[in-house]
C-alpha cells in the first residue's frame, strides 16, 4: 500500500454523480432509466488507491467509466485537480487523457488483434504526438515493456499469442505510455489465474511508488481490495453505503451490506470456520426507477419503515468513516 499521499489534495472529485441508461424491452424504448451510478461524491487524493468494491451489477465500473469521461454523466460533476471536466468538448478531452489512463478488466478484448505489442503500446504515444522520431518511440516502447516485466522478444508478438497476464502487462505498458497521473484500473486481475494476480498487483503497487500515480481500483474481491487500497467505498445497486480507510472498513464495517460482504470471504483456518455465516437474504431491489429508500432495505436484517421513507445519504460517523445507514 502507498505511503507517499498528499494530505488534502484531490487529484478526482466527483460531486453527485449520476449515469443513468434508458431501459429498452425488444425494440421499444421505455420512460424508465436503469440508475448505473445515482448520485455518488467522492474524492481521491493525490499518489493514493481508492478500492471500490460491490457485487456485480453495483455500478462500479460504470462509475470508472464515467469518471474518464468514457461514458457523458447525467448529471454530477467531475473536477480533475480543481478543473471541473464534466462539460468538456472531446478535443480538451483529448489532451486531457494524458493525464488520465485506464487499464480495462479484460485485457484480451481492449487490445487490437490485428496490431503487434510494440504498436500496440505506440499507438497512444503517436496519438499524443509526445514524441516524433521513430527511433525515440521504439526506445520508449522498449523500455516500457522492461519496465512491465515483457520480454523484448514479444515486441512483434500479437495478443492472441500470449497468455492473460502477458496481455495485461500489454495493457498497463499501454496505460503508462503517456506518463499519467491517474489511472483508474478496472477489475485488472480478475480474469487471471491466481498466480498471475499476484504478479500484475505487485507491478502495480510497484509502479505507483516509481511514478506517484493515482488508482482508482475497481474490484469484487475484498482480499484484493485489502493488499492495494489505502482507503475503500462500497457501492450497492448504483450508490456508495460506506467510505472509510482500508484497516478501519475491515475492523469495524457499519453498513450491513459491507458486513456481509466481509464475511463472504474464505477462511482459510479450519478452527475459525465453526462460526455462523452472515446469509443476505432477500430479493435485490429493482434498479429501474428505484423507489426512495435505502436500496438495500429489502436484504437488511435491520430494515425499518425509516428505511423507505426518504434516500439515506453518507454520514460522517467517526473521523474519516462515512457510513449510509439510518441506524448511525
């Protein structure tokens, strides 16, 4: 985990972040909107990770996506160190994107198959025009793939050649070819092999102290989000419940949804594994058009008729700990 955090200096901050997507049935197009991301604020500090985590469905890569401005926002704002981008035109966008990167969740699917890996993570330096000479982007390319653990004998491999955490080295490569300062990783590790995850999320830890980058770490897996984040939001059917730092999430998690996704997690000692398992039980609510109310009202154990009658917005509870929930 990264020690070198700026105190008080938001690289990102989104305020009341929406993106909504039309419902369609067959051909007809429906006045009712799937609520993807409604109504998120956050902020992520400079040279920090902010793990976002959920169960699938939840937001958390549209959430990502939006944020770059892959996705136009409904409504919100997205402010890049103090400059507000929600509005911006795609040309300022463009220049923009050198500061701001993604690594995509499968790294088969965002590589091009017809390009070479040395082309591949060439193209965003060409497009940025950061360098002219052929010769300054090989030398660029090749010390990039040193730098993400890719031999040189891969420069003119395609993807389709390689296995999936070579294909991910390819993309991180891809992400650093513009010397950024965020990047928003999403679920990068989740369709390696559990070696392989190691590997790549030790590259990126490594990575974030040699650069001072920024990540926003999207991923489904608390033991991941445990090793990568200095701080953690958990987001259910398109709304953050709990914000807090990494340790005090997982010593002392507030919102019933963060409790049982903790306790969701493998025990590996057999003399623990007697205790009874917290079971969400319940049907997840509709996220079309959702009613007011918290939306995981229906799964709580603690749910009361205060749960329904108006949105629960984040409350600060104890210092640096914000929780959704009408029993704090």
């Amino acid at each position: 985990m990264t020690e070198n955090v700026k105190e008080n200096t938001p690289i990102i901050r989104v305020k009341e972040l929406e993106k909504y997507f039309l419902a369609k049935r067959g051909y007809i197009h429906m006045s009712q909107y799937v609520k993807a991301v409604d109504g998120i604020s956050l902020d992520v500090m400079e040279g920090e990770t902010v793990g976002l985590v959920g169960e699938s469905g939840c937001g958390k890569s549209t959430l990502g996506r939006t944020i770059m401005k892959i996705y136009e926002p409904t409504g919100g704002e997205i402010f890049y160190r103090g400059q507000n981008i929600t509005k911006l035109s795609n040309k300022k966008m463009h220049n923009l994107r050198k500061s701001m990167q993604m690594i995509f969740q499968d790294p088969y699917a965002s590589l091009d198959p017809r390009m070479t890996v040395s082309n591949i993570i060439a193209e965003p330096i060409k497009v940025c025009r950061l360098l002219h000479s052929e010769n300054e982007i090989n030398e660029k390319v090749n010390g990039l793939m040193e730098t993400v653990g890719l031999a040189p004998r891969f420069a003119n491999a395609y993807p389709h050649e390689l296995d999936g955490g070579r294909r991910q080295r390819i993309g991180i490569a891809r992400a650093l070819a513009v010397d950024p300062k965020f990047i928003v990783c999403d679920e990068p590790v989740s369709a390696l092999d559990v070696s392989i995850q190691a590997q790549i999320l030790n590259l990126l830890m490594d990575l974030q102290e040699q650069h001072n980058l920024t990540y926003m770490f999207i991923t489904h897996d608390m033991s991941v989000v445990k090793h990568i984040s200095n701080r953690i939001a958990v987001m259910y059917l398109g709304q953050c419940v709990e914000f807090s730092e990494t340790e005090e999430l997982f010593n002392n998690p507030m919102h019933p949804y963060t409790q049982a996704l903790l306790d969701a997690i493998p025990i590996p000692e057999l003399s623990e594994r007697s205790r009874e398992p917290h079971i969400i039980k319940g049907e997840i609510s509709n996220p079309i058009n959702p009613k007011p109310g918290c939306r995981f009202a229906s799964r709580c154990p603690y749910a009361s008729e205060a749960c329904s009658m108006q949105d629960i917005q984040l409350n600060e509870v104890t210092p640096g700990h914000f929780v959704a929930c009408t029993r704090y």
